[in-house]
C-alpha cells in the first residue's frame, strides 16, 4: 500500500489529505482543514506566511502519527510568490494577488512591449495579477527590495523550500507568470531581458514527479517525522485538478473553486489572433502537454457574499445558500462576475445592488436573490467562455467535466448543464489533492502514466451525471446576456460610476 500526502493549499483554505492506493484504486483520508486568511498591513494584502508554514508543518505532524508516508507534495494557486535574500532569508511576506498594486500595470507594460509581443511570448492570459506585473510593480514601488532579491520562489516552490532547503521552481507553476516561454518549457529570456529582471532571480526549472529535497534532519526532529521526500507535483493547483479529470479522450474541464478555470488539454501551444483576442492562457499540464484555459471568476463572489451574510448576522451553509436560490425568481439581473469590484474583499452583496443600479437593471434585495444572480451569471459567462474555447480549438465538445470544489454545488452544475446545453460530468470535487497525489504515485512508479491514473480516478470516486433542461430558456437569456456584455451595458464604468 503507498501512502502519500496532498496539501493542497487554495486561496481560502489548505487542506492535507492522505491518499493511499492498493493497486487498484485510490482511498483519500482528510488528516487537517484549514484557513488561509490574508493579513492587510499599511494598506497592502500579504499572504500569511508564517500561520500556512505553521499548518502546514502540523499536516505532517498529524498525517505521520496516523501512517507511514511515502511522499508528500504541495500544489498552490499561481502568480504569487515569496523572494529570498542572499542568505536564504525571506524579504516580505508574499503579496497577495488581490492586492491592488498592480492595477493598470499590464498597461504599462504595453509602453515597454506590445501585448501582441508579450502574449506571442508567453501564450498567458494577460491579468494584472500575474507575477511579471506584480515584479513591475515592486521594482516601481519598493526598487531596493527588489535589488535584494537573490531568488524568486513561487508560492509552492518557496513551501518546498521552507521543507528541504532546496530552491527550485516545478514548471507547471512557472507557467502561470507571464516570465515563462510554453514551447521550450524554460524561463522567457527574452522577456527577462526586455523588463530587465535577472534571469538569476529566478528558479531551476524541475517536471513534475521530480524529487526537490528530503525534509530537513532539523524540521525532521521537531516534528517527529522520518525525513520523507518532498515531490512536485502539479503544482500549480490547475494542474493538478485537470490531472484528475476522469477522461481519457478529449474533455473540456472546468476547474471549479475560488476561481473558475475552463478549458482543455492540447498537445502544443495554441497562440495566435483568436486565441489572444479571447485572452485565453496556455499552461504547462502534468503530462508535458498544454492547458488551454481561460481564468474567470469563480466561487470566490458566493464565499464572499457568506461571509458578508455572517458579518450580518445571518448564518447559512453552501446547501442552505443554494436552497434559497433555487425559490428565487430566476434571470432577475445579470452580471459580468470578472468585473474589477467582484473581485475584491469587501461587502459583495452590497456591490452586486450598486452594480444593477448602474447598469438599469433589476436591484436584488434579498439573499436569496443575490445568491441566484451569482450562480446563474457565473453559468452563463461559462458558456461564453466554453464558446471562446470551441472556437480556438476549431471544434465541438458534448461534454463539460466539472472538477473541484464546484462539483459539489448541484445549483451550480444543474445550470451549467443548462446554459452550455452539454452533459455536466461533476466529480471528483477534491480534484486538486487528486491530481497532486497522483503525480507522487506516478513520480514512484506506483502508477505508470496519467493514462492509467485517470481510469483509476474513474473506478475510485463517485461521479455525478447533469442533463441539459430548460434549454430554449436559457439559450433566450444567454443571447441577451451576450449582447448586454458586447454593447456595454454590463460595465459600470461605462454608464456611471459608483
């Protein structure tokens, strides 16, 4: 039996799972469940380094009084990341990516390079969260934190590090940065050289599977455990998650969590004028192919919007949610959910009643209202994006597997079914840990290719089937909610601000 450890740290919560596999079929066990919650200091959103290091610390502490273990490997969301000094030392806690210094870098990028160049270069989705604006924004901002950096560590190459004291960069993750070139799999030199950042700076490159480092005889001994290896996996949790998506012919995905991502794996890069017109992003995948993906707002506007419903006092759980919405009038109003408000901190369902005011829409009231706005727009931008793909790939998909959190909000994949007019295959939703503890089994050799370790993942865990209803219904309201995004009339700034 090999015994490995996920943790699987997303942009709200970590989670350590302990996946075992008999040869046959994979069994996951949750050792520990955690908050990731960002700290805001002189007006700048870090993440909390030393509260994530601590659990992450107390994951193995618990996973190895519970059973042997084999491997562990970290996966993180993308873009950010946490720079060393000379002597190894961290600089600053790592800037969150929903920290408002790099609005309009991306622009100001274009004054250095023309978008055309940068996305010809690097074939990523152009956001002002990616690591090279967030570089821009340092060196403009902090120039003499920035001539101290010695190396760049990606957020779980730099957890990786903090284990076994070995400094590398897994190239899934590097793929997320805008610095990173998708035919040759290695750092852009020319990118580096035209926004002037050592190519020094950045990390030795390593495939999944690979082995970084033993955990420190140090950390070893303070936290009882064997000195086990330290394996990268997908790290990039993307990768991971559409690592496990349960198909082995060709799939769209949606990769459905705080973000969602949608797309579908390719043998080589697709970058030309379609694919950069739809700002859709080419990712290393685990297996050495491509992801072809857009990444749009996800379930981060419904964590939100709970949080602010507990803020007032009104407690609710996900199913509740969903429960209210499924009474509320449905195509009341509807929202671009990538609008740069949604996107932040704060009073979400406030901003949804400002942005319907706006934009001369009907203005949700109640909770249940607002919550049913987020799902439904969130499936129709779905279908807008799955289009967007089809179309760069010149061809038509019959099926959307939803993996990930999302998978288990059946709101959510009933009306995905219904604006995409597809079958929705929802599962597995710890599709992330999945895919992270598939790539250590196939790093050992347990498993021989990701092939074989999706059919595993198919036996192994419960899918469930959603069938397109309502399809007319919902086919009238995409079409006007396509023309409402195309003439405007779905961005504030446009109309009036608020």
């Amino acid at each position: 039996m090999k015994q490995v450890l996920a943790l699987d740290l997303g942009a709200s919560n970590g989670r350590a799972i302990l996946g075992k596999y008999d040869g046959e079929k994979l069994y996951l066990q949750e050792i520990h469940r955690f908050e990731n919650i960002p700290i805001e200091e002189e007006n700048t959103l870090y993440w909390d380094i030393e509260a994530l290091f601590f659990e992450i610390k107390n994951s193995l502490r618990l996973a190895a009084h519970i059973s042997h273990l084999d491997s562990v490997g970290i996966d993180t969301w993308g873009v950010d990341f946490g720079l060393l000094d000379s002597a190894g030392n961290l600089l600053a806690r790592p800037v969150h990516y929903r920290d408002r210094r790099t609005e309009g870098m991306s622009k100001k990028a274009e004054k250095i390079l023309t978008k055309e160049k940068l996305y010809q270069l690097t074939g990523n989705q152009i956001l002002d969260i990616n690591t090279l604006f967030q570089l821009m924004s340092l060196k403009e901002r902090n120039v003499k934190q920035f001539e101290q950096i010695n190396k760049l560590l990606l957020m779980p190459d730099l957890f990786n590090y903090l284990l076994t004291n070995t400094a590398k960069t897994e190239i899934t993750i590097a793929s997320t940065t805008q610095l990173f070139d998708p035919y040759k799999k290695k750092w852009s030199k020319e990118i580096l050289n035209t926004f002037h950042i050592p190519e020094s700076m950045m990390g030795e490159l390593v495939e999944p599977g690979a082995t970084i480092g033993n955990i420190t005889p140090v950390l070893a001994e303070e936290l009882g455990i064997a000195e086990i290896p330290v394996i990268a996996v997908g790290s990039h949790d993307t990768a991971s998650a559409i690592a496990s998506v349960p198909c082995n012919e060709e799939f769209l995905f949606i990769s459905s969590g705080t973000w969602s991502l949608i797309g579908t794996e390719i043998k080589q890069p697709i970058i030309n004028e379609t694919s950069l017109y739809y700002n859709i992003t080419n990712e290393s995948s685990a297996d050495k192919t491509t992801s072809l993906l857009k990444n749009i707002a996800g379930l981060w506007m419904i964590q939100e919007t709970k949080r602010q419903f507990e803020r007032e006092g009104r407690i609710y759980s996900y199913s509740e949610l969903a429960e209210i919405a499924q009474h509320a009038k449905p195509f009341n109003c509807y929202l671009d959910t990538d609008y740069l408000e949604f996107q932040h901190p704060g009073n979400i369902p406030k901003r949804i009643r400002q942005y319907a005011a706006a934009t001369d829409q009907y203005v949700p009231n109640t909770d249940a209202e607002i919550v049913r706005v987020i799902y439904e727009s969130l499936a129709l931008k779905y279908r807008l994006v799955i289009e967007e793909i089809q179309e760069v790939i010149g061809k038509e998909y019959s099926i959307v597997n939803i993996v990930g959190g999302g998978a288990q909000a059946e709101i959510l994949c009933q009306m995905t079914a219904n604006a995409v007019g597809k079958k929705v295959i929802a599962g597995p939703a710890e599709a992330t840990a999945i895919g992270n503890i598939i790539v250590q089994l196939i790093g050992s050799g347990a498993i021989q290719d990701l092939q074989q370790a999706r059919e595993i993942v198919k036996s192994s865990f419960r899918l469930v089937e959603y069938q397109p209803k309502d399809e007319q219904l919902w086919k009238q309201h995409y079409e006007i909610y396509c023309h409402l995004l195309k003439v405007g009339r779905l961005h504030p700034e446009q109309r009036s601000k608020f």
